[in-house]
C-alpha cells in the first residue's frame, strides 16, 4: 500500500481544488412516531428535503435506519440521505429543515453543512 508523506499532502492541498464550502449531507426518516407515513406523504417528504440540494448532487440513498428515542426504545424505519451542494446559507438550511420537521411531524433531522470533498488515490 502507498501512502502519502506530508509534502505529498501538503502539494495536493495547495494545488488541487478538492473542496466546497457549502457541502450539504441531509438524513430523514420515514416514520412519524413509531408508524411510517404513507408512500405519497414520504415522497414527498424526501422531494420537499432533496430541493435544498441546488448545486451538485452527489448521493440521494434509501435505507433501513435504527436509532434509540428518548424512552430508549430502538425504533426501525426506512431512512433517507442526500449530499451534495447549496448555494443556502447554513441558516437558510437550518429554518427549512425546522419547517419541515414541524410539516412531517419529525422528531428531527439530520444535517451536516460546511466543507467537502473527495479523497483520492495515489497516482490518480
């Protein structure tokens, strides 16, 4: 396996353009409470959340997600994840995604928002 001394890094740092400032990750999940919503109501959902990705859109995933709520009960549900690029500011973010955890009857969202980008192998 090859790996990268630190002048290597350094090199592809300052001379690669390998980051966004505005990288988006976003995670929903179907249910409201312990029951998942209808197919139409999590379509939806997901459209109404995929709209704040308005650049680059890198992954849109559906899966099974497991989490523990505040009674400590583990709840399973079909769970969504989006990452791409906004041009919204971290704010603009943050009052949609509380409006739509007020519309979809969420106990929350996930979100991430700053910088991305891609790790790639040596000799590339």
């Amino acid at each position: 396996m090859d790996y990268y001394d630190e002048q290597e890094l350094f090199d592809i740092l300052e001379n690669t353009d390998i980051t966004d400032e505005r990288g988006l990750t976003i995670t929903i999940g179907r249910n409201i409470g312990k029951t998942p919503m209808s197919d139409e109501l999590w379509t939806e959902f997901r459209n109404r959340t995929l709209r704040l990705i308005t650049g680059e859109l890198y992954s849109n995933a559906t899966y099974q997600g497991v989490w523990v709520n505040s009674d400590n009960v583990e709840i399973h549900e079909t769970s969504a994840i989006f990452y791409g690029v906004t041009e919204l500011s971290e704010l603009e973010v943050l009052e949609e995604l509380h409006f739509l955890t007020e519309l979809f009857f969420q106990d929350a969202i996930g979100y991430q928002f700053g910088h991305t980008g891609l790790v790639e192998r040596k000799g590339q």
